[in-house]
C-alpha cells in the first residue's frame, strides 16, 4: 500500500469551531508543532474569511518549509484569487477549493440547479489550476449526494485538472461500509481517477470520523483529513493521534510505512494545541488523555507487570509522553535541569534557558518536586511572558480580603514604567474583585472573556495554578497566561497580559 498523507486542517476546519479561535501568534506555534510532526499538507485558514485568516495564512505560507501549505477556497473567482495570493510564496502551494454537490445543499444554501455546479465546477478548477499546480477539489457532503452526480462532478474536475479529489463527510452523517463504497465507486467509475489522488475528510457527528477516514483508505484513498484533537465544527474532525497511532498500531491491516508522522511529537503537540484554546484534555481520550495508558484496577496491573502487552497496545514513548519521569528538586543543577529539557523535546537558548531555569529554582522553594508537566508550564509560561508587551502593565503587588459572609475586595498596585498606580474594588469574589481594580487602572476598550481557565498543573495541593485568559475585543483574541503556587496572582498576571495585547492593538489601530 502507498503512503496515505496526513493533511491537518487544526488552523481551519479546528479554529472557525467555537471557542477555538487563535490568534497570529498561536497559529503560527501550531504550524510549527505540525511541521515538527511531519504532516504532508496544512491548511492554513480560509484565506478570503477575514484579514486576519489572509494574514496568518500568508505567514505561514512564507515561514512553513517541509509541508504544503493550502487555503480553502469557495468556487468563486475572488476566493480563488485571494486563496492564491495568500498562499503563493509557500514552498509547495496548494489551492483548496469546494463545492456542495448534495441536492440538499445545492437547493437551499447554494441555490443552484446541479447543471449550474457543474459549470461552476469546470470554470473554476479551471481559473484555480492556472495558478496553481496543485488543487485540490472537494465536493462538500459528498456522502449525502447522488452518486451519479458526484461522479460527474469529480470527472469535470479532473479533466480541468484537480490534482487531489476529496470526498467529505461534511455532518458526520456516513459509516464505514459506506464511506469505503463510495470511494472505491468513484474510484472504479470516473476516468482519469489514478492520475490523482483520493482524499477523505470526516466529521464526528455520530463518532465515526476516525473509523469513516480508515474505511476510505481501504477504499483507496490516500490522503486523510484531520485535525490535532480532532477540534473542528460541531463534534470535531477525525483526531490525527487516534487515526495516525490507529494505522501504526495495526500495520497488518494498513501496511508498514503509512504515514511520514513522527509520531514522537503527538503528546507535545496536542499538549499544545488544547493549552492555547484553553482546554485539557478528557480523561479518557485516546492517545493523548491522562488515562489512556494508566492501568488501574488489580488485574490489569497484574497482567501490566508480567507483561506490558496484556494491556497496552501501543507504549506512551511512540507518541512521546515519558513514563521513566526523573523528577526533579532544589538539588537539580542547571546541566540536569538542561538535559531533561532536552529529553522532553524542548531546546532552548542560553538566555531562554536562565529564565526558566530561574523560575524553576523560585518554585523548587515553595515545593519539593516538580512534574514534567510543572516544568512544561514554566517553558509555555516563560515563552508568553518573553513576549509580553515590553511596555505594558506590570504586578507591583495586589492584596484580596474574601470571607464566606461579606462582598470580596482586591486592592492591587500596577506599575508602568517607573508609574505606580493602585485601586481598590469590590467583586463577585476576590478575581471579579482583582480584575475590576485592573480595569480601573488600566481603562481597557470593552471586551469579553473568551476563556477564563484556572487549571493545577500536577495532583497535590502543592500544584501550581495555571490560568488561561482569552480576551474578545472588536472580533480580535488577546490571551494571557499566568503561572503561581497562588492562583489570584496567576489569574492577576493571566488577566494583565491579555489587557497589555489589547492595548497595544489598540494603538496598532490608531497609528
Ligand atoms: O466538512 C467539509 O465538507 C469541509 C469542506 C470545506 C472540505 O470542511
Ligand atoms: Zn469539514
């Protein structure tokens, strides 16, 4: 069996889901992780949705080397034009361009005859291709079409030279059977199929979106469509970990050399990518949840020590979560501290190193041991504070007053520059209290919280708080991460950085 490639759209079919928008600067941290872990093709956004999708995905287009770099597209020529524009300087561009070709969508969302697709399906794979070598076609809710007409559709394209055919499960509507039918039909019936390649695009409305996208590699597609956490609209996409460990975990079902993941890059980057949109993940999540190689009960632990593969059917070190943790204390030096770095995936500069490795000493104070998880949250932590608004507002101090019979109060002190500035307010509890003292001092535009998150980092009370603060201003994100053994400062730290991204936008604008 040839290689099936991973095409990973987190940045677009996962980040147009609610609650999980990104910023510039956190799409690009995405592409980064989907570029270590080797995906084949990232869809970047849709290019023509806003400025902000242009601009991310033309950066990512300009910066990603080793993967294809795609837009979404509509089949409309300004789509296609500004899907090119933005992805035009990328190492190996790619124009993603769809159509509906199911008579529910055609009739009420596009309001057209099938005859009209079909034109339209010729004119603008033709107007795409003269820019792009490489496009893909996709006929949205394809699983709910007329099969006839589908295969009209995918012929026309390919005749006007799509390059890869995608066959969507647009409302996780189909099954496997079906779903390894419809793409061997297709396949079987229209001309032209082996010159290109067949892709399969599932959502998880029923929960069949990993086992729909297996299906339709058996029916000979080669390209699968997915998304890290299998974030995307309504319940998701297929999970990149659970499709690609899927395939890894059953080669005599798939083949040897399936994919080009490497897979020692999953824990990291779904890690990632469920802390920027504020979420964990549940527990019980394949591959990547707390649980998933924890085993509890007396028997399985039993079976576990005689022999790990009474149990485990794939080892936590193949998607890189490390289970010989050394865990370290006051006592470890900073070469220790560097290598076990090293050992979780993270290579830091000199001058990134000192700080983390400070702030790793400040906390080896207030606890004796510290997690893997404890030490990822300082390296995410220092990152967000490197490069918080230099300018902006900082903690002095701040003092909260909370009891179970009256109204909290904060008084907290900012400093900007060598300013000091402080106020006092009451709240619906010491944070609503601390916040509404910062928004007196700091006079932030309206905004809502898109997030607010306090999570621990480790089990014991000794844990850190670690807060996530996602701001929504003018349709903009602005986030702000807080770390401390204190969760009021972590929440106050959380809070300023997300105010001092808006206000800097805020002047950004008015230049
Ligand atoms: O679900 C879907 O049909 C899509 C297409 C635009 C590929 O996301
Ligand atoms: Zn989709």
């Amino acid at each position: 069996m040839s290689r099936i490639k991973i095409f990973d759209t987190t940045l677009r079919d996962g980040e147009q889901s609610p609650g999980c928008s990104m910023n510039l600067k956190e799409k690009i941290e995405v592409a980064k992780c989907l570029e270590r872990l080797k995906v084949d093709v990232i869809e970047a956004g849709f290019a023509i949705s806003s400025p902000g999708d242009f601009e991310s995905v033309q950066t990512i287009a300009g910066s990603v080397k080793d993967c294809t770099v795609a837009s979404l597209a509509r089949a409309t020529a300004k789509d296609i034009d500004c899907a090119w524009e933005a992805v035009k300087n990328a190492a190996d561009p790619r124009i993603h361009l769809f159509i509906a070709t199911s008579p529910l969508h055609m009739e009420y969302k596009l309001k057209m005859t099938p005859e009209q697709v079909l034109e339209r399906t010729e004119e603008m794979t033709r107007r795409a291709v003269k820019y792009c070598s490489n496009v893909e076609f996709s006929c949205e809710d394809a699983t709910r079409s007329d099969v006839d007409f589908l295969c009209r559709v995918v012929e026309i394209a390919i005749r006007c030279g799509a390059t890869v055919i995608n066959l969507p499960d647009t409302v996780g509507y189909t099954t496997p059977d079906e779903m390894r039918q419809l793409i061997s039909t297709v396949m079987g019936r229209v001309p032209g199929t082996e010159k290109v390649e067949f892709s399969v695009h599932c959502h998880n409305d029923l929960g069949m979106a990993v086992a729909n996208s297996l299906a339709g590699v058996q029916g000979g597609a080669r390209q699968i469509e997915c998304t890290i956490n299998g974030l995307g609209e309504r319940a998701g996409n297929t999970a990149l970990e659970e499709v690609v460990m899927a395939m890894r975990t059953r080669p005599d079902i798939y083949g040897v050399e399936q994919t080009r993941i490497d897979t020692r890059q999953i824990a990291r980057a779904s890690r990632t990518v469920y802390s920027i949109i504020g979420q964990k993940a549940p527990l019980n999540k394949p591959i990547v949840g707390r649980n998933a190689f924890l085993h509890e009960s007396g028997i399985h632990q039993h079976g576990v020590l005689a022999n790990k593969r009474t149990y485990e059917i794939l080892t936590p070190e193949a998607v890189g979560i490390r289970t010989n943790n050394l865990v370290l204390g006051k006592h470890s030096g900073r070469h220790a501290f560097s290598n076990h770095l090293s050992a979780m995936g993270y290579e830091l500069t000199d001058e990134e190193l000192n700080v983390v490795f400070e702030e790793f000493k400040q906390l080896c104070d207030k606890k004796k041991d510290v997690s893997d998880e404890e030490i990822e949250a300082l390296v995410t932590h220092s990152t967000t504070v490197a490069e918080n608004e230099p300018n902006g507002f900082k903690l002095d101090w701040f003092a909260v007053q909370t009891t179970n019979f009256t109204t909290a109060t904060s008084t907290v002190s900012l400093k900007l520059g060598d300013k000091k500035f402080q106020e006092v307010a009451l709240g619906d509890g010491p944070i609503d209290a601390a916040f509404q003292a910062i928004d007196k001092i700091v006079k932030p535009i309206p905004h809502t919280f898109d997030i607010f998150r306090i999570d621990s980092t480790s089990q014991g009370k000794d844990t850190m708080g670690d807060v996530r603060i996602k701001l929504m201003a003018e349709g903009e994100t602005f986030s702000g991460h807080g770390l401390s053994t204190d969760i009021f400062e972590a929440s106050i730290i959380a809070y300023l950085g997300a105010l001092n991204r808006l206000n800097a936008w805020v002047e950004r604008q008015g230049e």
